[in-house]
C-alpha cells in the first residue's frame, strides 16, 4: 500500500530518534527527511529495501531496539511499503542457512534516496550497527512477521533416546535343598540272659530205614539139628545164635541188640544210624549166623 510521505523538521527527528532503523510498528506514519520546497523541481529517485530478522525478546512490539542480524528479502524501486511474501523470506534465509519457523520474526522495510543498489551493494544492517545511515534513508518501518505471513511451527526436537544398557538375565538360583537327615544304623544292644524269644526246637532225628535182608529161598532143605556134643567146642560157647528164621528179615531191634552186644564199654548204641550201616549191619549179621550153622554141622560130623 501507499503511504504518503509527510513533511516538518519535527518528523525528520523522530526517524533519527528511533535508532537509525525507522519507527516501530507502534508508530503509525513514517517521516521523510526533507521537506519539500515551493516551486517546481524533479523528484529525487528513491528505492525500498525490505529484511526480516528474529526479535530479541519474542513478546516485544518489532522495532530497531529490539531487533537481531537482518537478513535481505527484497528491493524494489520507489518509496512504498509492500508485503513480502513467505517463499521470498525462505529463500532469503535459506541462503544464510537459517531455517524460517515459529513465532519472534519481523520485517523492517526502509526507503531511501537513490536505486536498489543502495540495498543491495551495502551489507545487511544487524543492532545496534547501522550500515547505510540516515540519510540516504529517509523512512523505515516495523511489522511482526505472523501479521503478513502464515509462519510454519517448527518441528519437535527429536530426543534421542538414551541407550538404555539391557539388564542381563541371571540364572535362575539353584533352589537349597534341605539335607535329608539318613537315620543311622540302630545299634542294638543283646539283652543279656536267656532270651525267652529264641526257643529251640529239637528237631527229630529220622528213623534209620533198614533195608531188608534177602529173604533165603523157602525151598531149601531143612537141615537137621544135630545134638550138641557134651563138650562143645571153644568157638561155640562164646556165642550161640540161633538160626535165622526163612519167614523172618533182619529187622531194627536186632541190629541194635548185636551193637550194643559189641560195645565193650557199656555204653548203648546210636539207634539213629544211617541206612547204609544198617544194611550192612544186617548182612554182617546174616554171614554169623550162616557160620554158625556151619561149625555146628562141622562140630556134629565129628
């Protein structure tokens, strides 16, 4: 838009008051430095340089006091105020490296006597250093970026995440077993005396089986008994057996009587003796008698 350049000493003194970079946004019209005089003369060229910087303290008003490095967005001919556009305040930082986001941004604009190159070949002005000066310019002026343009928000600052150091697992502990108490071998002492518990049983002794002694064959001649002599012979009389009966075996009780006969010591004889010794007893006794017989024949042909 248009402003229209007001005239008086009294303006002109105000710009120089306010910094060297113009009024604040809180003041309405800017100043021109010089009056116009009476008469007709030619109008000296003029030219509009526009920066944008970020406020010293973001909740403040934009003015030169409160301003930071200024950094060029654009120049045109003439003394009039215009709008800068977004894409032009990007690409003006972007080639000083500085990212355009969030709030603390503000534009000056200062006209000045001369051509663009008044901007453009002087350096960008930073407070509280003035680069150009008053004059050549003339009149500045302040506004708070958001007010022209839709400022983007800057992104959330990615924290990093710490590296947490991963708890490494224990084994599990080994559960305690309570030792087992192992009962020990119990002593036990012998009652002493006799133990009425422990009854011995005695144990029969088997009866001694005889075996039977070979019957003599029934058919055999019955011998005739010849009278004893009136003086028996020596081997007689010591032991006189009768013969054996044919219907008659050897049997335990006889077997028993000769050894008890033949103990000299008077002790009796085992009657519990094995079958093999009663068997042979039995034949020992059976060969006797056969002798026996035989001396009594011999003693009677005599």
């Amino acid at each position: 838009m248009m402003i229209g350049l007001a005239t008086g000493a009294s303006a002109a003194a105000s710009c120089v008051d306010a910094g060297g970079g113009g009024q604040d946004e809180s003041q309405g019209v800017p100043a021109h430095p010089f009056p116009q005089r009476g008469g007709t003369h030619a109008a000296p060229a003029t030219a509009t340089g526009a920066y944008v910087y970020r406020k010293r303290d973001a909740s403040r008003p934009a003015s030169w006091q409160n301003s930071t490095q200024q950094y060029l967005v654009a120049t045109w001919s003439g003394a009039e105020y215009r709008p800068v556009t977004l894409d032009q305040v990007r690409t003006a930082l972007a080639v000083a490296g500085v990212e355009l986001c969030g709030s603390g941004w503000a534009v000056q604009e200062d006209q000045g006597y001369g051509t663009e190159s008044l901007f453009t070949d002087t350096p960008a002005p930073s407070y509280p250093k003035m680069t150009i000066g008053w004059p050549p310019i003339f009149a500045a002026q302040h506004w708070t970026l958001d007010k022209l343009v839709e400022v983007p928000a800057c992104a959330s600052a990615t924290v990093a995440p710490t590296p947490t150091s991963t708890a490494t697992p224990k084994a599990p502990a080994a559960p305690v077993v309570a030792p087992t108490e192992t009962p020990g071998p119990v002593e036990t002492t012998p009652a002493v005396g006799p133990s009425h518990a422990a009854t011995t049983v005695p144990t029969a002794s088997p009866r001694a089986t005889v075996a039977a002694a070979a019957t003599p064959s029934a058919t055999a001649a019955p011998v005739a008994t010849p009278k004893p002599s009136a003086s028996p012979s020596r081997d007689v009389v010591d032991v006189v057996l009768s013969a054996p009966d044919s219907t008659q075996s050897a049997s335990p009780q006889v077997v028993s009587a000769v050894l008890a006969a033949e103990d000299r010591t008077g002790s009796l004889a085992q009657t519990g003796a094995a079958p093999i010794g009663a068997a042979a007893a039995a034949v020992v006794l059976v060969a006797a008698g056969v002798l026996l017989l035989l001396l009594r024949r011999r003693g009677a042909m005599r």
